[in-house]
C-alpha cells in the first residue's frame, strides 16, 4: 500500500505528520522536501478556532450581521 501524508518539517529535522495514521506494523517512508513555507497562518487560524467561536457564535453577533444573510 502506497499512501501520502502531509506533513511538517521543522528546523530541527523532525516530522510532524498532519493526520493521524495507523500501520499496524513498521513500514518504510519517503520524505520529499518541498521548496515551499508551511502555512503557519492557517494553522494559528484552526488553533484560534475554539476560543473565536465563543465570541462569534452569540445571537447578538448574528444578529448585527444578519443583514448579510439571505433572504429565506
């Protein structure tokens, strides 16, 4: 079985996959380096996720923005 995982290389050379895996034995790996920056922003954005939520998911917030929303 072949399959690819993304995942996070840091200063420091260690791997950090981005989904978890199970194998259920030891296997072989590749690691292809890209020449791209890893997406810190969107990563600060999923972690800030939970504590945003708690401010943007009131009533008084959808209802100051209610006027965005289409008409039913």
């Amino acid at each position: 079985m072949i399959k690819t995982i993304e995942a996070v290389i840091d200063e420091q050379g260690n791997v950090r996959l981005l989904e978890p895996i199970e194998l259920g034995t030891e296997k072989r790996a590749l690691v292809v380096i890209l020449d791209e920056p890893t997406a810190r922003i969107q990563e600060t954005a999923l972690l800030s996720e939970r504590a945003l939520a708690e401010d943007w998911n009131r009533p008084e917030e959808d209802a100051a923005w209610s006027h965005l929303q289409p008409a039913r």
